[in-house]
C-alpha cells in the first residue's frame, strides 16, 4: 500500500492592515477654485499631500516638482486659501512651514458641465502620469548602461476594460477599487516597511460614446 503525501498549500499572504483614519472629504465644486487647480504642480502637490498624509515643506515638494522654495510657497498659499491644505506642526527646525493636507480624500465636482474646467485638471494629471514614465524609463536606461539589473515590465502596469456598466455599478466599481487601494496604504505613513517601493497608481473611469451611432449592442439611444 502506498500512501500520497499532500502537497503543500501556498502560504496565504496576511491581510493588509488598513490605516485607521477619521475620514474627512475635501470636495472642490467652486470654478473658480478649480480653474486655480489648473497648475502641474499644484496638483502634484495634493497627491503628494493627500497621498501620504504626511507634512511636507516648501522646500521638499520644490524638489519634486522642480520648482524653486518661494514659488511653491506662493502655491501652496494659493491652495491654503481654497482650504485644500493648511499648515501643520513644526518638528524640529521651526524656521520653514510644513504643510499638510486638509482631508483625507479629495474630490472635484464641477457639476458635469460639457465645458466643465476639471478638463483642463485631467489634461495636468496626464501629463503627471506621462512624466512619471519618462522619468522611470530614464532611469532603467541609466541602469541598464552601467550594467545594473532592472527591474522586469510587471514593474508597470497599464490596462485597459471597455465595460457595460448601469450607473449603480459605476458607482459600485469606482467605491470598490477605492476600497481596495485603502487597504494597501501604510498602517503607519511615517514608516515605509523594508523593501517597499514608492508606485503611482491612477484609476480611470469615463463614458465611450463614440459607437452608440453605429447601434453598439447594449448602448443607449443614438
């Protein structure tokens, strides 16, 4: 008689611990406010701010956005004025003012006009995204012409769904994929566990209109 020895089963990986947090929604609906958003680093300066929720100087975000100390004092002084960040406690060197962000979630909702200003903000967010890939490309090539291991494609990720979706499920779909990326945010935004790498995650959802003439299956009225 012969006897089979299981096979193993795969650890299961424990589940992340999601950071406690009294929610708090930013949501911009003024024009006005958001035609003032309409600046590169403006933006990259609310999600560096609500992303982290950690307090960043003049001086630090100026560096990230290649800005120099006194001009991104002038933004965020622009953003402080809409209530989209405001000062925080000084640790240590109380010379420069830190910043934090006002909330915990950020929110722009000019109503659904066709001419609508969040269009010029979502153009900046692009071109965010398309410098975030210009500067990992540079970097790999760097890496590559001093003979470093880099790091393989599942490194970046980039998918796209058409999907049929009732306004319910939208609103489903989008709750749940935020839900989701709550669960990966740091327990502890001040420690960054060993081995973790900064990543930059966008999450899209629009309406493609453009077969409903042709009578796509499923489309509404033409």
């Amino acid at each position: 008689m012969t006897t089979e020895t299981p096979a193993a089963e795969p650890p299961v990986p424990p589940a992340p611990k999601r950071r406690q947090r009294a929610e708090k929604k930013v949501e911009i609906t003024d024009p006005k406010a958001i035609r003032a958003l309409a600046h590169a680093a403006r933006l990259e300066v609310i999600s560096e701010l609500y992303s982290t929720q950690v307090s960043r100087t003049a001086t630090e975000l100026a560096a990230q956005t290649g800005l120099t100390p006194s001009a991104m004092s002038y933004h965020l002084r622009a953003l402080q004025k809409w209530g989209i960040v405001v000062p925080a406690a000084t640790a240590g060197d109380a010379r420069e003012r830190r910043w934090k962000a006002a909330g915990t979630d950020f929110t722009i909702n000019s109503g659904g006009g066709v001419a609508s200003p969040e269009f010029a903000v979502l153009d900046l967010e692009l071109d965010a995204y398309r410098r975030r890939v210009n500067a990992y490309a540079r970097t790999r090539d760097g890496q590559r012409r001093r003979g470093e291991a880099v790091d393989g494609p599942s490194s970046v990720v980039l998918a796209s769904n058409l999907l049929y979706l009732t306004p319910d499920q939208r609103a489903d779909l989008n709750h749940r994929i935020f839900e989701l990326l709550r669960d990966y945010e740091l327990e502890d935004p001040d420690h960054i566990p060993e081995g973790a790498e900064r990543m930059a995650t966008m999450w899209s959802m629009i309406p493609d209109d453009r077969g409903t003439a042709q009578g796509n299956p499923g489309a509404g009225p033409a």
